[in-house]
C-alpha cells in the first residue's frame, strides 16, 4: 500500500515531478520503503504510473531524533510560528541537523548529472544545504523554498545558530517565500547579522562570494480538473456525508482538514462553535463540524497535549450541546484520509474552516476553492495564513477574537446563494491560472535569468 502524507507540500510538488520526469531525494522512514528500491537506493513513482525517480536516504533512529523531531520541529518550527510555543534549542540537535544536511549534500551531488545542474531545495529542514551544495558544485543554480513563515529579526535571534542558518540558506540562487512580509523579515536578517553585505534592490543580497535572489512566490495547487470529473456531484457528496454520520437532511456542514498541529487553530476553532451554539441555540442539532485532524508527531509532548485539548474540548462541547436523537456537534477524525476523502469532503461542506493561528501559505483553502465547481460553499480564513493575500473574498477571521470568529460562522452560515457564487467565482479563477505550475515555472524563469547572467559574466571574465 501506498501512503501519501498529509502534507501541502507533498500536494504542491509532487505535480511538479511528475510533470518534469526529476528525481525526488527524501528520507525512507515507510516499513516496506526498503523492499522496494533498486541497488541505487531508487524507487519509481508513483507505482500506478511511474514518471519520476524517488531516491531514498537512510536515516538512522538518532538522526531522525535530532534532526527531524529536535531541530526541525522542536526548535525552527516552533521559532517560525507564532504559536506561543517557545523553541527547544539543543546542542546535540543541531549536530544533528548539520550531519544530516552534509549526507543530504553528498547524496544530491552524486545525482548530479552535470557540473550545474538545477536544484530545488525545500523547507526549513535543509536550511545548510544550499551552502553545502554552493561547495560541491559551485556552478548550480540551486533554488530553494521556504514553506512556513520566516520569522522577525528578532525572533530569530533567538536561536544560538542563527547565522549559520541565513548563511546556509545565502548559498542559493534563489530564496523563495510565500509573501512579501516573509521576504522583509528575511531581508532584516540579513542586515542584521551580515551587516556587510550589499544590498542590490529590494530583494537582492550579494557578497563576494554570494549573489541570492530573495523574492515571494506564493505557491499553489495543481488545478485539479481530472479529479473533479472523476468524484460524484457536491450533492451526492453531502449525502453521503449524512448518510455515514447520521445527520439530519437541513444539517448545515462545517468541515476543517489539518494535521493535528498547535498552529492550526483548532482549540480556538472549537471554543468559535461553542460560543456559536450559546449565542444561536436554534443551530443545536442543526450544525455539525467534521475536523480530520491527522496524527502528527504524536511523540512529542506539545502534540500529545495538543491531542488531548482538542478530544477534551470536543467531548465537552458534545456534551453541553448534545440533543437526544440528534448528532454530535462536533466529530473528530484522527486519522489520515487520501486525497479522494478529502475531495469528498471539501465538495460536501457549506462552510470550509481554515484558521490557521500562522502559516506560510495553507493549500487547504486553495483545494476547497479548486473543488466547488458548483459555485457554492463559504470559505472562513485566517488572516494570519498566507493564503489571505490571494483569496480576498472568503471570510477572513482572527482565529484569537473567539467572540467575532463566532459571529463569522454565523455569517457564513447565513450567505445566500448569489453570495456564494460572487465570491467563490473570482476565487476559482485565481486558483486555476496561478497554479502550481505556474508557480514552479516563475522560479525557473528567475533562475534561468541568473544562469544566463553568471554564463555571461563567465564568458567576459566580468
């Protein structure tokens, strides 16, 4: 069986690969990833229709500790979220994170085909290897992309390697963000612990052995026309959501799909429904949230006490708000669910809930817009996601103002129809030309620019 995780960032690049026929390098952490590799460590994929190559590297218990569980989301993920969760910096960790960088190098310099092949790095895993790749091959043009916030100056001080992070990442080509907000933090970085470094424009930082473009590409979906036809109408999708969970026929729907993480908002998205149902109590037994809340990194304490918030809220609110013969308010689904489930799902419900408490972009809200071809549904959005800079005409809520983000899902409860159609239409269209290919064809347009500049200052020795 193959799983896919519950990542947008898995959804955003994946399309890309397959489209360009490349190779994906990733850690193997599957129980049967090893049975089915070549003597090269290769696997094609996806099995079903292989159209590019999944090279594995092989991380030992240790390394995924420090690295992956310690550095990456004990101390940079918490650091580059303002979710009130104060980083873990450890010594041990970051030797950690610097090992596995370095194997990471070694592995996509053997992959290589030439002296200056193009790289995509992505996400605060790898912030030393574009660095590291700039040292193995100095003729790359390596890009990479930043998938979660960029922090203040100052919040980033925080961590004891700071500058050794921004002086990894000062290896690329390119450093790609979502917004402009994300690009200026990082900008105040740089000037910050590199204060001598030259600053060409407003998103350009050159040394004397450096030249990166910093800019905002905010990524997307593919839009997802084959899917669409082969799913059963929003109508039969909300009947069967009914039908599996028991609701009444005039149910209004609110769905929310996350990983179960502190900074998707979902204690403060189920503190809005409660308040919702004391200030509208003809909405009990007529309103029901389905929240998928997949289980994400479940070893670690935040999360296990995140995990259990989240089922103590929801058996209270049950409770309090429970009608005989009726339905649940509110059901969790801890539990991962494929893309088919979630098509379902986003095609059923009246109201989407992304509210998230700060992210980098969030492709939920894109996938719910991409998948009411009816025109109908009400997508309720954090302004702290950054895909509330694109998507104007959904709701846009702080998910820390309980009182108004109540009073929004009411709102969104009560839209008519031609509301409806009038904001999700402008949406739609949005979401379908700035696509994910789209996206990944500006980054290689901006790198293709500085290639044929640095082959241009190479032939006249300038």
């Amino acid at each position: 069986m193959v799983r896919r995780p519950a990542s947008g960032l898995v959804s955003a690049l994946e399309p890309i690969l397959r489209a360009t026929g490349g190779v994906w390098i990733a850690h193997g952490s599957g129980s049967a990833d090893r049975d089915v590799i070549d003597a090269l460590d290769h696997v094609s994929v996806p099995p079903e229709d292989p159209s590019y190559t999944l090279r594995r590297v092989w991380l030992s218990e240790d390394d995924v500790a420090g690295f992956y569980d310690g550095f990456s989301n004990e101390a940079l993920w918490p650091l580059c979220h303002l979710a009130f969760v104060q980083p873990t910096f450890r010594q041990a960790d970051w030797d950690r994170y610097n090992a596995v960088n370095r194997r990471f190098a070694d592995v996509v310099a053997s992959e290589a085909k030439s002296t200056n092949p193009v790289i995509f790095v992505q996400d605060y895993h790898f912030a030393l290897l574009p660095r590291l790749l700039r040292q193995k091959l100095p003729a790359a043009t390596i890009v990479t992309f930043w998938h979660i916030p960029w922090p203040s100056a100052d919040m980033l001080a925080i961590c004891p390697w700071a500058q050794e992070i921004l002086d990894g990442l000062l290896g690329s080509s390119i450093v790609g963000f979502h917004t402009p907000s994300h690009c200026s933090n990082f900008n105040e970085a740089i000037a910050r612990f590199f204060p001598g470094t030259e600053r060409r424009g407003a998103t350009a930082h050159s040394s004397a052995e450096d030249s990166t473009k910093v800019g905002a590409f905010p990524i997307s979906i593919a839009w997802p026309q084959k899917a669409l036809d082969a799913t059963p109408s929003p109508a039969e999708c909300r009947q069967r959501l009914i039908t599996a969970h028991g609701l009444p026929i005039d149910v209004k729907i609110a769905v929310g799909i996350e990983r179960l993480d502190y900074t998707k908002g979902i204690p403060e998205r189920l503190r809005a429904i409660e308040l919702l149902l004391e200030q509208h109590p003809n909405r009990i037994g007529r309103f029901a949230l389905i929240q998928v809340a997949a289980p994400s990194r479940s070893h670690l304490a935040e999360y296990r006490g995140l995990r259990d918030e989240v089922r103590s809220l929801a058996d209270r609110i049950n409770a309090r708000f429970g009608v005989a013969r009726l339905p649940k308010p509110i059901t969790i689904l801890a539990e991962h669910h494929d893309a088919d489930d979630m098509m379902l799902l986003h095609r059923a419900a009246d109201v989407a809930i992304v509210t998230s408490l700060h992210d980098g972009m969030n492709l939920v809200a894109k996938e719910f817009i991409a998948a009411r071809d009816d025109e109908r549904g009400v997508l309720v959005l954090s302004c702290f996601a950054g895909a509330a800079r694109e998507l104007a005409e959904a709701l846009i809520v702080n998910p820390f103002d309980i009182g108004n983000f109540a009073q929004v899902l009411n709102d969104a409860l009560l839209m008519p129809a031609k509301e409806q159609q009038s904001r999700l239409r402008p949406m739609r269209a949005r979401v379908r030309r700035d696509n994910v290919y789209r996206w990944a064809g500006t980054l290689l347009q901006e790198a293709a620019r500085i290639r044929r500049r640095e082959e241009y200052r190479a032939w006249t020795g300038s």
